[in-house]
C-alpha cells in the first residue's frame, strides 16, 4: 500500500512492474513517471487531482524502485535511458493502452521525452520538468564549468566502488541529502520522507542507480538490443507531441535554462516557471500546478 493506495503487479518487458492506477478505467490515461531518488509517492496529491477530473491515472515504480521487479534473476541491472523508456512502453502493452499523456520529472521527464521524441503515437501529450533531458555518452564527455561540475558531486562518487558501496550502505542518508539540497525550501518532514525511503531498499536499487550514473559518464556499457535507440537520441530528435515544461524558482538541482531547450519542442508548446520556493521534486511540492499542466496538455490534442 502507498500514500496513493493499493498497489497493482503486472508483468512488462523485463519487469513486473509495482504501479498505482487511480481514476476511472474508462478514463484518458496519464502515465506520471518518477526520478531519482524518489518514488511514486512524488504523485500522491497529483493522481487524486486528475483521477477527480477523470483521468485514468498510471503511476509506476521505475525499475529499481519498490515493489517493482526483474523478472529473471540472470537480466541485466541496465539502468541505460533507452531501457527506462521502454519499460514504459512495455508497461502501456501491458495495460492495453494505446496511447498516453507522460508527465514526469528528473529520471521520469527523460524517459517521458524520450517516448516522446521516439514514439509520438503512444505520447498524446508531455509535461516535463526541466524541459528537455534527452542526453548521451558522448554529451557525457564534454567537460562543465567548475561551478556546474560541483552539482553534479554524487556523479563521480558513483564512478567509484566506493561510491557504490557508500550509497548501498547510506542509502536513505543519501537520498534524504539529494532531497534536501535539490529543494532547499521545501520543508518536507520524516513522516514525508519516510513513505518514499523504503522503495530504496529494492534489491536493484542500486545496481540500477549506479549503472544509470556510470553509463552516462561512458564507464559502464549498455546493451546492443539497445545501440540504435542510442544512437537516435544522440541526436537530439525533437519532439512534436503538445508540451509543457515545468521549473522550479528553487530547483536546486542541475537543470538548463529554458531557453536552452525550447527549440527541441516544435508542436504546441509553452514553459512555466512555478513560483513559491518550488525545488526539484516539483509535482510533490506543487501538486496543483503540475496537475493543470497535464490537464491542459491532456486537452491539447
């Protein structure tokens, strides 16, 4: 059981994925994707928002998280961004959803891109968090100012065993240090912090977590089956879907500017700025706001 309610089981690809489905059966669906380190529970006053306005709404447990499982014990633990997206895709299968709106953010606004840009026919709107967060190996090589590489700290922690064996063994430190310095204003309690920590005891976690990290950086091999997909995102494909891109005025994260991104999205488009000390898990912080960015995205087609 999660804040949202009960959690279902089905099995997806590779997965049997944990999910959370609020709203009417019937209803159009909203796929709403999780990052890093965080859960489902980043959705618990979202879903009950657009499950009251009909919305059919799909929250998974990424893989890694939760009640989420590999199914077979000899898969690989590939945390890889084309993996990630195709669990969604697999997951959709599954439920026998033709087509979706995505809302994420971090993790979740990369793999909602992703679907997007690759499958714009399964993706009937896109609300992403940080705008566009498509990226690559080989952007992974470039080099950041002093100042930008500093953010991006637990990146090279992880590149290490002792980073991998340090976040096995502080997990929930860890995540509640993310937390707290991706949304310094937002003052989220231990009971708060508490219902998302015990997704990051699934045996994956960190396997997942630390290849994702060492993938991007080019230290750790993905999968062939997956090398096409990679080599399509490496280009930055647009994305044509309606859209909107969210931000935080406190987001304390590494994100880009707006205007960095905002030639990616050739369809219906806008990009709002949330005010308030709003940080990096935005859809828990300003569930309202998140919320009337699907729906109108949702109403765009």
């Amino acid at each position: 059981m999660s804040g949202l309610g009960a959690v279902s089981q089905i099995d997806a690809g590779v997965l049997n994925v944990g999910y959370v489905d609020a709203g009417p059966a019937d209803g159009p669906a909203v796929v709403l994707l999780h990052g890093w380190p965080y859960d489902v529970e980043s959705y618990v006053d979202v879903a009950p928002l657009l499950a009251a306005s009909g919305y059919r709404a799909i929250v998974p447990y990424l893989r890694g998280y939760g009640t989420t499982r590999f199914r077979l014990d000899e898969t690989f633990r590939n945390g890889e961004q084309a993996a990630l997206a195709l669990d969604v895709i697999a997951l959709m299968d599954a439920l026998e959803i033709k087509h979706a709106t995505l809302a994420g953010f971090d993790w979740g606004a990369r793999t909602a891109c992703i679907v997007a840009a690759l499958w714009p026919e399964r993706c009937s709107g896109l609300v992403s968090v940080s705008g566009y967060l498509i990226g690559s190996q080989e952007a992974g090589q470039l080099p950041l100012p002093p100042e930008a590489e500093l953010q991006w700290w637990y990146q090279y922690y992880f590149a290490t065993e002792r980073g991998r064996a340090g976040y096995d063994k502080y997990r929930r430190d860890f995540a509640k240090l993310i937390w707290r310095t991706a949304s310094p204003k937002w003052n989220f309690d231990d009971a708060t912090f508490d219902r998302s920590a015990g997704s990051f005891d699934n045996p994956d976690h960190v396997a997942i977590a630390i290849h994702n990290y060492r993938w991007r950086l080019g230290l750790a091999d993905g999968e062939p089956q997956y090398d096409k997909l990679e080599k399509r995102l490496a280009e930055g494909p647009a994305i044509s879907v309606p859209a909107i891109t969210l931000e935080g005025d406190a987001n304390g994260a590494p994100h880009p500017e707006p205007s960095a991104y905002a030639a990616k999205f050739i369809g219906t488009y806008s990009h709002r700025t949330i005010e308030g000390g709003i940080g990096h898990n935005l859809p828990q912080e300003a569930p309202a706001a998140f919320a009337d960015a699907v729906l109108e995205v949702a109403g765009a087609r």
